[in-house]
C-alpha cells in the first residue's frame, strides 16, 4: 500500500512542478513587476487547498487526497518559490517592492484559503 503512496505523491509532485512552472512563465510573459506568475500561482493554490480540505473527508479516498493535496498541490505552490521571489525583487527594486509582494501573498493566500472554504462548505449543505 505504502508504494501506491508514494506512486500518488510522486506522481502529484511531478504534474503540480510541471504546472506551476508553465503557468508561471505564461503569467509573467505580461511583465508585471511583483512576481505575478508565481503571486497568482500560489494564490490558485491556496484556493484549491482551501477549498478540498473543507469538503468532506469522504468525498475523496485518502489516496486521492495525498496525491493531490501532498503531491500536486505541494509542489504547485511552493514556499522556496516565493522567497526566492521575494529575494529578486529585494535585490533588483529594494525593500518596497519586496515588502509589497511579501504583505500580498500572506494576505491573498489568507484569502484565498478562506474563500475555498466558505465555497466548499456551503457546496457541501446543499
């Protein structure tokens, strides 16, 4: 059983990298200055997290669940992207801009968490 685990977040892992990676360059192609391939990417993210993890457990095998959650969304959104990021833009545009997109993702990624949330609850009473 433990090799279908690790099959599901493995596998998860792979499409949710190969994702943010592609959504990231689509959005930045618009050249907005905070980042906001990775901004939107983790904001998309902490949605989806949000949101089926408030739906109820029975709705999805565990399998499913660590697959996504653990594997595809765990790598989709990623921490290390978003300091790194932060970073970048510390170096290239100083301390406002950095402080800027670090106050913006905490804030949307709140947010978003707490949207997903409502949704789903409301979706789960009918």
């Amino acid at each position: 059983m433990m090799e279908m685990v690790y099959l599901a977040v493995g596998c998860g892992g792979v499409i949710g990298a190969v994702f943010r990676f592609l959504l990231d360059g689509l959005i930045s192609r618009t050249a907005l200055p905070l980042s906001s391939g990775i901004l939107f990417v983790n904001m998309i993210g902490c949605f989806i997290i949000g949101f089926t993890l408030s739906l109820n457990p029975n709705r999805f095998s565990s399998l499913f669940k660590l697959g996504f959650v653990t594997g595809f969304l765990g790598s989709f959104t990623t921490f290390s992207s978003f300091s790194v990021k932060t970073i970048e833009l510390f170096l290239k545009w100083g301390i406002q801009p950095s402080i800027v997109y670090l106050a913006l993702t905490i804030i949307a990624g709140y947010g978003s968490v707490k949207i997903g949330r409502v949704i789903a609850l409301k979706i789960e009473k009918g």
